[in-house]
C-alpha cells in the first residue's frame, strides 16, 4: 500500500512541476521585449526601420526612421498576460516628421519642404513564441502643414505591413 501511494505522490509531483506550462510567461510579448522589424508604408509613407519595446504585455513604445521621414509613438494591444494571444488586436499613436522632396528643375537639398505628421493605426499583430511577428494594420494619417492663413491639415486613409522580431 505504501508503494501504490508512494508512486501516485511521485507521479503527481511529477505532472505539475515538468506537464503544466508555465501560466505566468504565455504571451509571448511578456518574454520578447524588444525587437526591430521592417515596416512597408506607415508613418513615413514608404520603407522604414523600426525598433520597439514592449513596456509590459499590453504597452509598447516605438521609434523609426524610413526614406522620407522619421516618427515616434505608443501602441496598445490587448490581451492577458497569462493567455497566449498570438494573434491580438491593437491600437496607437505616432507623431512623426515627414520630408516632402522637390525633384523638379533646379531643386537644390532645401527646395522641399516638410511637415509635422499624425498616424493613429488599428491593426493585428501575430506573434510567435520565439518572437517573429506580423502586423497588417489600418491607419489614419493626418498631416500638418503651414499656409498663408495658417496651420491646415489633411487627413487620409492609410495602413501598414511590419515583419520583424523581438529578443
């Protein structure tokens, strides 16, 4: 009888200390902090290099630099820390500068102009365990620029495609 009970206890012991996964680290933003990715369109309109930091499972800071401009901002994205969410929605907000280059005759490094730039996305983001992610997002786009009548803006729809990983 000891031996039966002796073996049950050992089993049991074994099963939740090496079976069960460990509820505290299943997302994978909670383990994969930062990383970097590559982001087709977005806040500086074309091609651009992105480093971002998970602040905790939900908040993540971002700063990039593309062909014509450079931004900056915060992303929420929703989810539970002890669920695995790969696949999770989320929201944010960049400000950004946005160069407007002069091609035509006689432009010299000065000729265009820039102007202060706002990307609001909302979007899916697939994130793996060792950290690859993919996001496919929407975004309004808004643009600030000066006029003889003063500050004016132009807002549009826009969106983004992000392939990178976190470490």
């Amino acid at each position: 009888m000891n031996k039966i009970l002796f073996a049950t206890l050992f089993f049991t012991h074994f099963y939740k200390v090496n079976c069960q996964e460990n509820n505290q680290l299943l997302n994978p933003r909670s383990f994969q902090k930062t990383g970097f990715d590559l982001r087709l369109l977005g806040p500086t309109v074309f091609l651009a290099f992105e480093a971002n930091h998970f602040i905790n499972h939900n908040i993540n800071i971002q700063a990039g630099i593309g062909l014509i401009g450079y931004y900056g901002g915060v992303q929420y994205y929703h989810g539970r820390k002890d669920k695995k969410n790969l696949i999770v929605p989320y929201t944010g907000f960049n400000v950004g500068y946005f160069y407007e280059p002069d091609f035509g005759p006689g432009a010299g490094p000065s000729a265009g102009g820039g102007s202060v730039t706002s990307y609001i996305p909302l979007g899916f983001q697939l994130m793996i365990k060792n950290g690859f992610h993919f996001s496919l997002e929407g975004a309004m786009f808004v643009q600030f620029y000066e006029t003889t009548q003063g500050i004016e803006n132009t807002i549009r729809p826009f969106g983004s495609l992000k392939i990178g990983k976190n470490f």
